[in-house]
C-alpha cells in the first residue's frame, strides 16, 4: 500500500514537471542538479560537522560551568538540609557527564570537519543548459549532447578518484570547448530554420538545405563527443590502468582536433 502510494506521487511528480516549460523547467531542473552535486553535498556534509562542533564546544562549556559551580559553591545547596549533599553531587555528576558528552561529540565533529576540510571539493557539474525548440532539427542532437555532458562529468570524476586526475583535467578543458562549439552550431541551425517561413519560395530549398548539413555537423560533432565519453567508461571499467588513460588521451586529441575544425565551420561568428 505504501508503495503503491509511492509510486503514485512519484507519477504525480513527473506529470507536473511536464506541465512546466521554458525557464521554469530550466530552473527547476537546475536546482535539483545543484542539490545532487556531490560538490554541493560535500560541502554540506563541511558545514554540519562545523555546526556540530560548535554545538558540542557550547555544550560542553555550558553544562562544564554549571558542574564546576555546583561542586565549588555548596551554598547553593543550603537549602536541602541534610539531602543537599547529595543532591549537590548528583548534580555535579550529571552535568559534568554532559560536559564529556558534549566534549566528546565537538571533538569527533572537528576531527570529521578538519579531514573533509582537506579533501579537495569535487568539480562543479555542467550547468543544465536550455535546449532548441522541440520543433527544431537541432533538439535531438543537443539532447544527446547534455545527456552526454552529464556522464562524462561522472566519469571523469571516478577517474579522478583512482589517480588520472591530469588526464580527466585535459579532457574536460576540451569536451567543454567542443560543447560550447557545438550549440553555437545549433544556435545557427536554429536562426536558418526560423528564416525559412519568411524567406521567397525559390530560397526555401536552399535554406531548407543547409539545415540538413548543419544538422549532420551537429550529429558529427555529438558522435565525437560521445567517442570521448565512452573513452572516459573504459578507463573507469579498467580502474585507470594506463593503456585505459592512452585510450582516453586519445579521444581527447581526436575531439581537439573536431572542436578545432567546428570552430573552421563556423567562421568569426562562432569566435565572437
């Protein structure tokens, strides 16, 4: 019964998400990047332990005064009689346990927060970008694209973690020029088709034309950008063993070499 209720907010979800458009969905879609980021949970899991530490500090120092006040001061118990004793030690016992509790929990705390304060912070995953128009040539291959930038960053990252950091740098420095590259090529596909309703009939074949090539160069370029990704799985699969970090440099030069020649195609424009 649970899951089946479960399951059906979960469509619930789903179906409103698909009600949204534009710059809602972007933004929506951006916030829960952000909140998955294992950059943004690192430093989440930072400020919980600093938060902890200083609570546990404050409590220890806390319940510590009241415990040394009411060991040195036994007038506070005067007015117990002959039970003020006990009540003086109990009490003394009692808070001072909760100092050592409190002590003990800052220190674990400062410990967790001074090693995830030396681990490096993961990088920044992409920023989910907009995508053309669902009527558009360009949507296709630019989904492919974003999907694509998604896990390279996940591999990238595990490749980091196993040692082959240098390699991993080399081939987001050149999957984020190729990308860049590539939706300026869909912004151009995307300004040719929006001309073609106003263009004179005997124009429309040619634009109608140069759609499909630029729609081919996007389809090419994404293929070089996936070549990379899969490139970037091998070497996770292989735990980073050299000829893998080979393989991954060499899709790393390939894909240089298509971003260098998208940047031909597209001319200054592309450059600006």
């Amino acid at each position: 019964m649970r899951s089946s209720r479960k399951q059906e907010l979960t469509q619930l979800g789903e179906a409103a998400l698909e009600q949204l458009r534009g710059p809602v969905l972007t933004e929506v879609r951006r916030k829960i990047a952000r909140w998955r980021d294992p950059r943004a949970r690192a430093i989440r899991q930072r400020r919980r332990a600093k938060r902890t530490a200083t609570g546990g500090a404050a409590t220890a120092g806390v319940f510590g005064a009241g415990a040394v006040t009411s060991a040195s001061v036994p007038q506070l118990w005067a007015w117990a009689d002959s039970a003020g004793v006990f009540l003086q030690d109990v009490t003394t016992f009692g808070l001072g346990g909760l100092a050592v509790l409190g002590g003990a929990t800052a220190v674990r705390a400062g410990v967790k927060y001074r090693r995830l304060k030396r681990t490096p912070l993961p990088e920044a995953p992409p920023e989910p970008v907009p995508l053309p128009p669902s009527s558009s040539a360009a949507r296709a291959p630019m989904q492919r694209l974003r999907d694509a930038e998604a896990t390279l960053y996940r591999a990238l990252e595990q490749l980091k973690a196993v040692g082959a950091g240098s390699a991993a740098a080399d081939a987001r420095v050149t999957a984020d020029s190729t990308a860049a590259e590539l939706r300026r090529g869909a912004d151009r596909l995307v300004a040719v088709e929006a001309a073609i309703p106003h263009a004179p009939a005997a124009d429309k074949a040619a634009l109608r034309a140069d759609v499909e090539r630029l729609r081919a160069e996007l389809d090419e370029g994404v293929d070089g950008y996936g070549a990379l990704v899969a490139a970037a799985g091998r070497a996770v699969a292989a735990s980073g063993a050299p000829e893998q970090k080979h393989l991954l440099q060499d899709a790393t030069d390939r894909l240089a070499g298509l971003a260098d020649g998208l940047r031909e195609l597209l001319g200054p424009e592309g450059r600006r």
